[in-house]
C-alpha cells in the first residue's frame, strides 16, 4: 500500500554485517543522494531498500508441487520476496519488516475460526499445518503499488478449512484478522490503519480453489516478514487482500469492514481485483515491475486483468467492476 511520502532505504548488500546505526545512517545519505521523485515501487526503490535482515530460524516445510497452479515465468529470489515486504505492522518502508519481524513470536499460535458455523473452533498452527496435504503452488502476486512478484508458495485451499468448520446459510463473507500486540509489532504505533488488519472476501472467493490459505513459501516456513505462521493469498487480487500473522477468521453475513477500505474507500475497494482497467485515483494499474526479475532498464509488464487468473471472471459476472473496484 502507498502513502504519501518519500523514498528511503540503504544500498546495502544482502548478508553483509551491519548495525543498526550503519543502516539508517547509510539510509540517510542514500536519500540525500536521491533525487526527488515519484520512485516508490520502482527498480531504485527496491533496490534501495534491499538490504540484510535478521532471518528467524526458518524450518523446511515442502508442499507436493501442483502444476495446475504454476506459472511458468521466472520466479522472484527468495532474498527479495523476504527483504521487500508490505506489513505496516513492522513499519512502513519496505525494509521493515525484514528489519523488525524478527519479535513476532509464531509459536504457540491459534487462529480462532468462528462466526457463521455449525462447527467453531480454536485450532493450533501445528494442527492447522496437518489439517490438509500441503501443495505448492507458484503465484503470481501484485501489489497495489504496482510491483508484483512470482512466488512458490506451501499452502492448501481455503477451501478445505471451510467445509471442516461447515457454515451456515447465513455465512455471506468471510473476515480475516492479523495479529495486533504492540509488544511484538513496532508499527502498531502508527496511526496509518485502524488496528488490527481486517481483510474479507466474499464466500465464493474464498472457496474459489485458488485461495490459498499459507503456510510457506519456497520449501520453508514463512518469514515473519512473509506472515508467519499463516496467511491467505488470493493471488487474483491486489496484495492487501492477502492478509499475513492471521489469529482469526470468521464467518459473517455482511461485507467485512477491511481496514484499508475504511482508510481510503475511493482508493481501496473492498473487491480489489486487479484490473488494469480500474486506475488508481494516484496512478495508472496499466502495468507492473517484477520484483527481484526486472531491472532498471527493463519495459513495465502490462498487467493482466484478474493478475492472469481468468478462470475467476465467472464470479463477477454482471458486476460492473468500475463499481466494484
Ligand atoms: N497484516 C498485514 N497483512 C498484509 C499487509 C500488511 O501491512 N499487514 N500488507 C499487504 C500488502 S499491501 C501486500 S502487497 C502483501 C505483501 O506480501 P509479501 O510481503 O509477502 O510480498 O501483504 C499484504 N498483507
Ligand atoms: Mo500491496
């Protein structure tokens, strides 16, 4: 997600030893340097905030390849996809997270799942780990800002939780809640959302096979900066739909009140579908960088509509998506 305000990072390479102090000194002159301008999302931008993070311990956590859900472009670098993050939690540069994760304590872990169901339930990581046989599946995501990365995520449906906790008819929208303890999570004490993170879909969205309810990511647990321990990708969406570190998820009749949506409701829509045809009431969703693929001299990717996912357009049918953006 963007606000408005300026580009900072480091220039710094990946692995080598550096304080904090270095960081943000580094980080300073880097701005100095920089010429004023719109760079948020660009190659310079990514690049100046790729820098070493502190890895939490990951474990291996393999999932069975699924080829039907595989898209067969270059995929984003670990290092990337784990250093250039979206978690306003942590802070709002896209080092943050990386930077500051590493207090987001993953276990013991429950995510409540209630609401709207005939069977509720308090269910613990590991158990929620075993709940269904674990997939990868390579997705694409696109971030609102106009960056998108390709990522071998370890997950499986959404869809297979559902039907364990059986909804009721009443069940119209599913709601979803991050974490928020400000003794683990810095960035709580901006004022940029309404804490917690609330993100929804609608309930054939989230049954839709291609919700992916998170695990890992590349034959590992996720990093914390990823989401740790579990999250959803909705890879049809834009990113913020993909709600990370999940404690609760539950059933309701009426559309969920998301946290981006109630900041800045011309900008977010509830539905969030990528669309290249929607702009941004900032800037253009025509096209995209690949993060960690695409360099600084390489063309913007034209974007696709539904991210290239069109085996979901059936669920919005007779919507007008200008509307319902
Ligand atoms: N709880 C929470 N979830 C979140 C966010 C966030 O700030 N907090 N950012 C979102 C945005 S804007 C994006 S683009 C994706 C980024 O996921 P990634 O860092 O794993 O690529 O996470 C999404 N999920
Ligand atoms: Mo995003």
């Amino acid at each position: 997600m963007l606000i408005k305000r300026s580009p900072n990072g480091a220039d710094i390479p990946f692995g080598s030893e550096i304080t904090p102090q270095e960081v943000y000194e580094s980080r300073r002159r880097f701005i100095a340097q920089m010429a004023v301008g719109a760079v948020a999302g660009s190659a310079l931008w990514e690049m100046a905030n790729r820098q070493a993070f502190a890895q939490v311990p990951a474990q291996r956590l393999a999932g069975k390849p699924n080829p039907a859900y595989a898209v067969p472009e270059k995929q984003t670098p670990f290092r990337d996809a784990a250093s250039y993050n979206n978690f306003y939690e942590f802070g709002l540069d896209k080092s943050d997270p990386a930077e500051y994760a590493h207090t987001l304590k993953t276990r013991p872990w429950t995510v409540s799942i209630e609401g709207e169901v005939r069977k509720p339930m308090t269910i613990d990581i590991d158990s929620l780990v075993k709940l269904a046989p674990l997939e990868e599946r390579v997705y694409r995501l696109r971030c609102v800002e106009g960056w998108s990365m390709v990522i071998p995520w370890v997950g499986y449906s959404l869809s297979q939780l559902i039907k364990k906790v059986e909804p009721t008819g009443n069940a119209k929208y599913v709601e979803f809640t991050t974490l928020a303890d400000r003794t683990q999570m810095p960035g709580l004490g901006s004022r940029v959302l309404d804490w917690p993170y609330v993100e929804g879909l609608r309930m054939d969205e989230a049954n839709h096979p291609l919700t992916l309810l998170t695990l890992g990511m590349y034959g590992q647990t996720l990093p914390n900066q990823n989401g740790a321990p579990v999250r959803v990708v909705v890879p049809w969406k834009y990113g913020f739909k993909s709600g990370k570190s999940i404690v609760k998820i539950r059933f309701v009749r009426d559309q969920p009140k998301t946290a981006w949506n109630e900041s800045a409701p011309q900008e977010y829509g509830f539905y969030s579908n990528v669309n290249p045809d929607v702009d941004h009431p900032r800037w253009s969703q025509g096209t995209e960088r690949r993060v960690g693929v695409d360099g600084f001299f390489n063309k913007k990717r034209k974007t696709l509509m539904f991210n290239g996912y069109p085996e979901v357009a059936s669920m919005y049918a007779g919507m007008d998506l200008k509307k319902y953006f």
